[in-house]
C-alpha cells in the first residue's frame, strides 16, 4: 500500500510524501526485497525523506552541470520505479567511491506515528559493500511522540534563555545581587539543557544496537579482538577512570608529553582534560597498530560521524551529546551536498584545506557591538598569521559587495563574521546565488571560503510555517527550514559554522577566539574545523546555554 501511494505522490518536499516514505522505511528495516521486485533499503528511503526542497533548489541553481546531476539523483519520479531505482543505485556507488572510509554518515528522522529513526552509512573495510545500519527508537510510552520526548523540551529551554537574554536587554543587571541573580538563571538553563541531552541519550540511545547506529561504537562481541590487541599493544596506559585520579597538573603534564601546547587545553575543565587525554591515548594506540602512523596521517583517519537530520530534529544539538563529547561531528542539509564536494575534489583532500593567508573578515559591521569588537580585534592581531599574512577585514561598517564576494570565493579561504545574526542584511541568499550564476567567460564563480558566523542564532533554520512563532507544539512543515547556512553551502561553501539558538556575546566571544586558535594555531593547522568546534566548547562557561549552540 505504501508503494501504491508512492507512486501517486508528489516529490518527497511534500508533507505527505516525506510521511509515506518514513512509514515505509519503518516497516522495511535495513535491506528487503519485497514481491519480487528490487526495493530500496530503508536507509535510502530516509535520505529521500530529508532535505528534499535543499536539493532542487541546489540543483536549480546549479543549471547544467555534472554536480546539478548528483542533487537530482535521489529526486526521480516516483512513478518511475525502475530508473528511480537504478539513479539511487548509482547515488550510492559514487558515495562509496569517494567518501574516505572514516567517515560515517548518520540519517535520522521522526515518523508520522511518533517513533525515530537512525540509519548509518559507512564504507567497509573489509567487504566491497558499504556497511547499513537502522534502528527504530520508541517512546517510553505508547501515547508518547519522539518530538514531545525530546524536541518540545529543547524548544522550551531556548525558549526560556531567549526571554531572559530579552530582560537583560531591557533591563542590563548592575548592582552585585542583580548580576549573581543573572548568572544563577543562565546557570539554570545551562543544567536544564545539559540535563535533557544526558537525559535523552540515557533513555533512547544507550541500547547497544542504537548506539552502534548513532555513535558507531561495536558491540563487546564483535570487538573482543581489538580489545585483545589494545591489551597487548599498551599495557601500561589507564583507562579513563584511572585518569581521573589524576591531579590537574598531571593530566596536562601528560597532554604536554603525547604533543599538545599549553593552548589548546588552557581553559579546559577537569573533565574535558580526562576525555581529551583518553582520546589522544587512544588516537596513538591506533598509530601503532598501524605500524607507527605520523601525526597528521593519525587525524586524516579520526572518525567523522556527519549527522543528516530531518526538519523537526535539526534544531536538537546532537553534537552535544556526551557520547559525542571532544569527537568531530557535523551535520549537512542531504546526502548529495557531501557527494557533490567529494566529486569537486576528486580524491584530493588537500583541496579541503585552509590557507590562512587567505582570511577576510567582517566585526561588528552595524557598530554596536564595541565589547565584542575589542575582544575580538584584539584577539585576531595577537594572532602570529594575523600578524605575518596581513588578513582583510571591515570593523564597524557595512562592507562592500566586493569585499565580500572577494573573501568568500578566494581558494583555500576562510571568511569570519562577528556581528548580529548573520550576513543577510548586506549580503544574502539573492547575492550568494548570483554566485553560482556564470561569468562573462561562462564560469560560476561559487564558494571556496569555510564561513564562521558568530552572531546569535546565524545557523538556525526555520520554515516559513513557524517564522517568528514561539509554538512549541509540533506542526507540519508544509515548507522545510530554511537559513542562511543553506544558502552557502548551497553556493558551494566546504564547511559552515553557525549558533542554532541566541547566545550571549562574551561567551560566544570566548568560543569563537578558542575556534580560531586551536583551527589555525595549534599543531600546524592540522585539526579539522569540526574537531576544533567541539573542542572549543569547554571554552564556555556554560557548556551547554552557549557551548552547544554551535
């Protein structure tokens, strides 16, 4: 019955198509073959699902060209079964040619009776298959929706910190008692938010099964020989409780003697020392099995894990969660946005890189923000590549068109925003497309710069449904979220990095410095943008008010 509606339904943008879809892959599992007939895997059925409307405006804008071929793959008509079947067919065969194998990709979505599902997807390194993992998630209780689980609550706490940074605004604390009464609410929020992701990763991914999808951990079973190995390979090296008998001083004394500079874990608590140095301790555990792997090989391999969430779940901070905790871990609107930059690099991951002699930047353009300006103007020219490359920026004014598209469209480059919001008021979605429009020479320029925006909410998304409403009661999404980290990944942008809620300027400050100093100062360069987001996040005060937004 569910095939029958498919093949009467509209694209998978739809409401009801995104329903049937979810509906089926539900009733599916993994891998089935039903009447006779080769069907989809519920994995790709899920994909379909998730960011239908991102990809055909990809592809609209991209006109005729091979990467407008990748966004339309998983876009067929459903009436079409068999050549529907045979470009899903091909989708898949190039994601597995081009994506390394430690990256994992990871497809959640809520179905329309309430339940979730995650599926993952991974090349293999021991079969010429890919590895296909799905699990279904329920409520606790039967009457129960997944959103109302896990979505409403969240809603409500941002909900919450957004009144207050509101009162604040209104009324800034002074007196002693008024600024203790202010950090004593923030903090309540913080242990909210960090309360609920403990809370949800306990209740609903802490089965084996579900954590083996979601955070692509083995089962004891399947695992016992590594384990074996890694007793042979470091018999003398703790585990992570025995680390935590250790002092402060001698956990970054240890830090110090695995590489790492005083930098990169000056501000870190107790706790994230312990999981930074059990991580480290692992990475090079990992080295020697591979026959003394160098350093920057070692981080080329870190696992990936890039989250691709449905409209309802891509406001829940995943990244946050603990098991994800010092880990990288990012997320894309679909599938194709990551096969399509695969494809534009062609193998060579050096075409991923930043040069940091290519940075622009844009601080405090509407010239109302002169704490944030200090802190941050002070914090880049401290900076030795500031000093050595000479980096372009505008400070306190608007910049130009050309600026702008200079910055965003220079090879290797990194473009940096610290203002309200985002770009949209001096540079948006109407500009970043007429990007991808072709020159006088017939070439689209596009994006080449990684975009770092740090303004309150700057990569939020929203549907034009709730727009402005602080409904927390679950609605259909007639129109999926849109935002402006869309629009420049849509434009070909390799990585954006944005707050999914309002934050507060001096500690989002102190993130965004942090980013910056572990992504171009530490250890040459060599962490990836998202390893450096996570780690960056001890960096707050509060972890999870702030450190959780982006």
């Amino acid at each position: 019955y569910f095939y029958s509606a498919l093949s009467l339904s509209g694209p998978s943008s739809t409401v009801l198509t995104r329903n049937i879809l979810r509906s089926l892959a539900l009733v599916l599992g993994p891998e089935r073959e039903s009447g006779g007939e080769k069907e989809t895997s519920s994995n790709t059925l899920v994909h379909t699902s998730i960011g239908s409307s991102y990809r055909i405006g990809t592809a609209r804008c991209l006109g005729n060209s091979s990467a407008q071929e990748i966004f339309d793959l998983l876009d067929t008509p459903f009436g079409a079964n068999e050549e529907r079947f045979r470009k899903a067919e091909s989708f898949f065969a190039h994601l597995d040619e081009c994506s390394p194998q430690s990256w994992r990709y990871v497809g959640t979505c809520l179905c329309p009776t309430g339940e979730m599902i995650v599926c993952s997807w991974q090349r293999s390194k021991t079969s010429a298959s890919p590895s296909i993992k799905t699990a279904c998630i329920f409520p606790l209780c039967e009457d129960q929706r997944f959103y109302d689980a896990i979505v409403a609550p969240l809603d409500q706490i941002v909900k919450t910190a957004k009144e207050h940074t509101e009162e604040t605004k209104e009324h800034a604390p002074e007196s002693r008692d008024e600024v203790h009464q202010w950090w004593k609410t923030r903090r309540e929020i913080d242990n909210n938010l960090e309360s609920l992701l403990s809370n949800v990763e306990e209740l609903y991914f802490s089965d084996s099964c579900i954590r083996s999808v979601l955070f692509g951990e083995t089962s004891s079973a399947v695992n016992l020989s590594s384990k074996f190995a890694d007793v042979a390979i470091k018999p003398n090296e703790p585990k992570t409780d025995e680390l935590r008998e250790l002092k402060v001083i001698e956990l970054k004394e240890r830090l110090s003697e695995l590489g790492m500079t005083a930098k990169d874990f000056r501000n870190l608590r107790k706790a994230d020392l312990v999981n930074l140095l059990a991580s480290r301790l692992a990475s090079r555990s990992e080295g020697r099995q591979g026959g003394g792997m160098k350093e920057s090989e070692e981080r080329s391999k870190l696992p990936t894990t890039i989250l691709v969430l449905d409209e309802h779940l891509q406001r829940f901070p995943f990244e946050s969660l603990p098991s994800f905790h010092n880990k990288s871990v990012c997320r894309i609107p679909s599938l194709p946005f990551a096969l399509a930059k695969l494809k534009e690099i062609g193998g060579d991951d050096t075409l991923l890189s930043v040069n940091p002699d290519r940075t622009s930047y844009v601080l405090d353009p509407e010239g109302n923000l002169p704490a944030t300006r200090a802190r941050i103007d002070k914090s880049l020219h401290g900076m030795p590549t500031f000093q050595e490359s000479m980096w372009e920026g505008v400070v306190g004014e608007i910049p130009s068109k050309e600026f702008m598209v200079h910055g965003l469209t220079q090879d290797h480059g990194l473009f940096l925003y610290y203002g309200h919001g985002d770009t949209k008021k001096f540079f948006g979605n109407s500009d970043l497309q007429q990007l991808l429009e072709p020159d006088v020479n017939g070439v689209a320029r596009r994006l080449h710069s990684s975009v770092i925006l740090m303004g309150c909410s700057s990569g939020k998304l929203e549907s034009a449904i709730k727009e402005g409403s602080d409904e927390l009661q679950e609605q259909f999404l007639h129109y999926l979220p849109e935002g402006m980290v869309i629009s420049y990944l849509s434009a070909g942008a390799p990585c954006v990095v944005g707050n999914l809620w309002d934050v507060t300027d001096i500690e989002i400050d102190r993130f965004a410095i942090k980013t910056l100093d572990l992504f171009l100062e530490s250890d040459g360069g060599q962490k990836s943008l998202s390893e450096c987001v996570s780690l960056a996040r001890s960096a707050c005060q509060l972890r999870y008010a702030t450190g959780a937004a982006p």
